[in-house]
C-alpha cells in the first residue's frame, strides 16, 4: 500500500510542479465539446497483494499488466470542471478472479462517467485534476459495478488538443463478478470545433481633455469651460430651446431661432403671438384672430352687444336707433283708446281710429316691433281674469295683422289682475286696471 500511496504522490508533485506553465491568454477558460482515444493499462495484482497480509506487498509489473482501448467525450462546465464518459475495452481473465477456468478469450467493456476537478483553469498548458465517478461493464458474461477515483495531467495544446494521462484505483461494488484494480490512461483529446480566434486586447483609451467634465473632449468642445450639451457642441442651453445661450438673446425664456432665442412676440399685449394676430398693434380677441371685437355699423356698440349691428345706435338703446318721441307718444295714445265689450275680448268700433293709426306707424317704418299687454280689474277669479287678458292682448294684435302687419314683428301676452296701477277698491281704480298697454321697440 506504501508504495501505492508514493506512487500517487509522486504524480501529484509532478502535476503541481507544471502549474505555473500556462498556455496562450487566447484560449477559451472551458473546455469545449472533444472526443479522445486513449490506451489502457489494468493492474489487478497490486491491490491483491496489498490487501493480503500473508504475502509481500508488491507492485505489478509490466507482464502483469492487461490492456485496453477507450474512447472519450469531454465537455467543460466550468473553467475549473469537466464532465467526461469514457467507454473502455479491456482484455482480462475475468473468470480466472472468479476461480472459474475458461479456454475463451475474455474482455471487459466498461462505460464510466467521471467528474474532474482542476484547482487552476482549462487554459493553463499543464493543470492536474482529481477524477471521481461511477462505472458499469460487462466481463465475459457478468455484469458489475464500481467506483473510479484517482488523479491526473491534462497538457493542453491551445485548447485544440490535449494530452491525458489519469491514474485511478477503482472500487469494486460488485466484489463476486469484478475485482479491485487500478487502472492507467494515456490519451488524446481533439475539439473538433472551430479554432477560437485570439482575442487582441484593445488598445488603452487615449487620454481626453475635458476641463468642463461634460462629457464632449476639449478639442469639439467650442465652450471648453461650462458643461453644455453634445447637440449644442458642449455650449450650455439654460432655456432648453435648443438654442445654444451665447447666441440666445432671451437666455432663460425658451424661444425660436426665427426671433434669435426669444419667444413670437405679441405686440399689442392681448396674448396673441404677432404671427397669428391680424390686428397685432391693437387688442384683440382669439376668436376674431387678434382684432378687436368688430362694430359693423359704426356706432360705438360692438356687434356682440348691439341689438341693431347694422343700423348706429346709442348704446342706451343698445345699439339700435332711437324711435322718434313722438311715434312713442302716438301708440301710448292709441293703447289708452282701445275698448272691449264689458266681460268680453270684443273690440268695439270706436278703437278702430286709434289702431288704423298703429298700422300706420308700423307699416311706415318696418324695423318697428310692438308688445302688447293685457290686463284686467280684480273682479272675478284670478283664472278667468287671466283668459280675458290674454285674449284681449290676442284680439288686438289680431286686429294689427289682419291690417297688414306681420305677426313676427307683434308679441302679444295677457297679466291678469297681477300688475295693478290703480286701488281695486274703487269703481275708478278698477277702471284704470282695466287697460291695454303698447311698447313700441325695434330691436
């Protein structure tokens, strides 16, 4: 068993002893996809002797050796671990172990997966490994198990080729059909991949001057010492116009170029910019467009407010022209001499002077509109009152159309006993809110 164990340590030293030696910085850290053939020693002496007592603890030598070919995959997981499968071939006398004597040829066939383990990384040109695993086979008609443990040296050859060379003692899980043995490889792995190209370093960065720090070399910088933007060629924007505030003459108010940095102006103050106001010295409105609010007629009452935009006007009479004093006196006349039957809508003959002669104001000048009013004592119910002061009002403009004139330009509304002018107390009071009203206008 010593010399087992100095066997092992020997090629760890040797393994160790190569960790310094690395291989180009261009191969990649992990190992990628390779296959591999390998030649094969077994040794099922040496663990025989080592185990019994009785006899002298002895290493096998060459003609007690039995060989063998693998073949491998290989694929790293990390740039310290490798997952490989190896399938093996072996020439023994499997049954000879067993106590059983054949006149056949007999052979092992073994598939092992093994995890590796490398405490520096896959690119180094020399790196040692630990290998564990677990390993099934056939042997001339019995199936076995074992457990493959054990150390190794992987020559790596620009990640392209490497040379294994692995020792391992292998555990025996089935001690009645297999023994244990160590077990030696030397071999070839090819990546048949692409050739990973070499990775040039880049260059350093050049040294860059930027006194402001604003990111933009001093050299495109053409406002090398206040930080600005890139779009502006490293000049400050303080109004965020796009404009840089050495050519901005409204620096802190955002702005067009057209106006060099400053806002449309808006000349007259009415909070439209100059280039949509059509009145842009004089205070307008939006909805005339920046002018002010037009007076069609000239009167001095703008057309929004004139009742009559296209005829002048006073604005006491919003905008509508005055009706001659003496056309008002004549209707207010003619409305105190309107007379209706007692009880009744009725007119009676003797009205008819004074209503010929509101036609014939009405008719004279056509702007001229007329409202007429009812109203009556407060004798009776509020109801009854309320119908007769409408059809009185009714029967009068009925009169006026039936004369000529347009029913559009007369408004006709009855009030009942609910505006009195006069004491219903008294016969003459009654008689005083017994009446028709008249209200010339002509708007």
């Amino acid at each position: 068993m010593k010399q087992k164990i100095a066997l092992l340590l020997t090629m760890m030293v040797f393994a160790i002893g190569a960790f310094a030696q690395m291989s180009g910085s261009s191969a990649p850290e992990k190992k990628q996809s390779s296959f591999g053939i390998h030649f094969d020693a077994v040794d099922f002496k040496t663990p025989v002797t080592f185990k019994n007592s009785n006899s002298p603890r002895t290493l096998a030598g060459i003609r007690d050796l039995d060989f063998g070919l693998s073949l491998s995959y290989w694929k790293g997981l990390t740039s310290k671990i490798d997952w490989s499968v190896k399938f093996n071939a072996l020439m023994h006398d499997y049954s000879l172990d067993r106590n059983i004597a054949t006149n056949k040829t007999e052979y092992g066939v073994e598939i092992e997966p093994s995890i590796n383990i490398r405490p520096i990384k896959d690119n180094n040109l020399i790196s040692p490994f630990l290998t564990a695993g677990i390993g099934a086979g056939y042997y001339t008609g019995e199936f076995g198990a074992y457990v493959p443990a054990g150390v190794g040296i992987q020559v790596n050859f620009n990640s392209v080729t490497y040379l294994m060379l692995q020792a391992q003692y292998r555990f025996t899980l089935t001690e009645d059909k297999l023994k244990d043995h160590l077990f030696y490889s030397l071999g070839i792995v090819q990546n048949f991949g692409p050739e990973k190209p070499m990775v040039v370093p880049p260059p350093p960065a050049p040294v860059v001057l930027d006194r402001d720090g604003d990111g933009i070399a001093d050299a495109d910088d053409k406002c090398p010492d206040t930080p600005g933007l890139a779009a502006l060629q490293g000049c400050p924007d303080r109004d965020g116009d796009g404009i840089a505030d050495g050519d901005d003459k409204c620096p802190d108010v955002a702005g067009i170029a057209k106006y060099q940095g400053c806002p449309i102006p808006d000349t007259d103050g009415d909070g439209i910019n100059d280039e949509m106001d059509k009145c842009p010295t004089v205070k307008g409105l939006a909805r005339y467009q920046g002018c002010p609010i037009p007076d069609t007629d000239g009167d001095g009452v703008n057309d929004e407010e004139d009742k009559c935009p296209s005829r002048p006007g006073p604005a006491s009479n919003q905008g509508c022209p005055e009706i001659a004093k003496e056309v008002i006196e004549k209707i207010n006349f003619a409305a105190k001499n309107v007379f209706f039957a007692t009880g009744s809508y009725k007119l009676l003959a003797k009205s008819n002077k004074s209503l010929d002669e509101v036609v014939r104001l009405m008719k004279a000048d056509e702007s001229l509109m007329l409202d007429i009013d009812g109203h009556t004592d407060a004798q009776g119910t509020n109801e009854s009152n309320q119908v007769l002061s409408d059809n009185r009002a009714g029967a009068v403009k009925q009169y006026l159309v039936d004369h000529g004139i347009d029913a559009s330009r007369l408004k006709s509304t009855g009030y009942g006993e609910e505006k009195p002018v006069a004491d219903n107390k008294t016969a003459a009071g009654r008689a005083k809110n017994r009446r028709t009203e008249m209200t010339v206008r002509n708007y």
